[in-house]
C-alpha cells in the first residue's frame, strides 16, 4: 500500500541548510546597491517567499529588480559552497524510498536554484518530482503547489504527508486538507509553529520514519 503514498518535502529549512549561500548572496546585494549589511537572524526570518519576496522589503522599488538579478547572479555560485543537507536527511530519504513511498519537493525556492541543489547535494535520483513556485501563479501558503503535486500522481489527500519548517508549510498543508508535520530545524521557532497546529510537529527529520505509521493508520 505504501506505493500509493506519497511524502512531499519542503526544500530549505526542511532538507537542507543554504542560510550560508542565502546570507552571502543577500548581503552581497545591499553593498553592491548601497545598503546596509543585515545580520543573519533578520535574513533568516525573511526566508520562505521566494528570493523577489526576500528582497523586496529590504530595497526601494526602483531597485528590486537590479536586487534580485544581482542576487540570482550570485547565488549560482554561493549554493555550491553555502548548502548542505540537514543530519539525517539523506538516511531518511533513502529509508522512506525503500519503504516504497513517492517522494516530491515543493519549494518556493525558483526552479533552477532548486534543481542546482538537488543535483549538487546529491538527492535528486530520490525524488519522483520537484514544483516550485516561480512556474506557478501563487507560493506557499498558498495550497495550489500541493495539489498539483498530488494531482500529478494522483493520489488521494488522505494517502499524502507534507513535510515542511514554516509556518507557510502548515498553513499550506492544512489549506491543502493534507497532513502536514513540521520540522523545527528551519527559521520559525517552535510556539509560532504550533499556533497553526500541524498533524504533527518533530525536532529533527530522523523522527519521521517512526511516526508514519501513526500518520498513515490504516
């Protein structure tokens, strides 16, 4: 049965660590443009929308779109250097897979840089298919990532996890009427998370493979 469920993964935050490239290519930005630098926690709380959305509060208007070429010019390089997978990620992955689940990626993250860091971190060959938000007309919280996804397979929602660190990620999840469980390794703290009351909330991905079977009774 486990062949027809699938576990859809947000990308940063969730499977992997790119707050280094993130921070390096943001701040790159606000120099070359005349900006203050801005420290990593207000970077890393302004993570989760897509690279336009990062930027857009940090910068006048008339300078976003400059900002975020120059920014999509510098993170191609910053994520081979600046991303790493989160621990545990890889052992529950390859475990999940040979369990028998389909496994995706939704990210709000643009396509190619996504599909930069899969290859380069090693987990592409994992993954049946990867969506993200700059081929669609909305991102997370928005739930339309999620169903599409789950269309492309067609699984029913019952028969699908989403697996996220944002509180976007439950927002979309529970929009999208699929569990969802979060992961605390990303850039929400835990009381902001459990205000939007995910299916289920764990501290590292390692604890996931555990607690399928309470996520898919039956």
């Amino acid at each position: 049965m486990q062949g027809s469920r699938l576990i859809i993964f947000d990308l940063d935050g969730t499977l992997v660590d790119a707050y280094p490239a993130i921070t390096a290519s943001f701040n790159f930005v606000m120099i070359k443009l005349g900006y203050p630098k801005m420290p990593n926690l207000t970077i890393r709380r302004a993570v989760g929308w897509g690279d336009r959305s990062l930027l857009k509060p940090f910068v006048k208007k008339a300078d976003l779109e400059k900002a975020v070429r120059l920014y999509r010019q510098h993170h191609r390089r910053a994520l081979l250097q600046g991303s790493r997978l989160l621990p545990g990620v890889k052992q529950a992955i390859v475990f999940l897979k040979r369990k028998g689940f389909k496994l995706a990626i939704a990210s709000n993250r643009p396509t190619r840089f996504s599909a930069i860091m899969v290859r380069h971190l090693g987990i592409k060959k994992h993954f049946s298919y990867m969506l993200c938000a700059d081929v669609l007309s909305r991102g997370k919280p928005h739930p339309g990532i999620l169903l599409k996804i789950i269309r492309h397979f067609g699984i029913k929602r019952q028969d699908a996890l989403y697996v996220g660190d944002m509180t976007i990620d439950a927002q979309a999840g529970r929009r999208a009427g699929i569990r969802t469980a979060i992961v605390t390794t990303g850039s929400h703290p835990e009381e902001e998370i459990r205000k939007e009351k995910p299916f289920l909330i764990i501290r590292k991905i390692s604890e996931l493979a555990k607690n399928i079977p309470v996520i898919f009774r039956g």
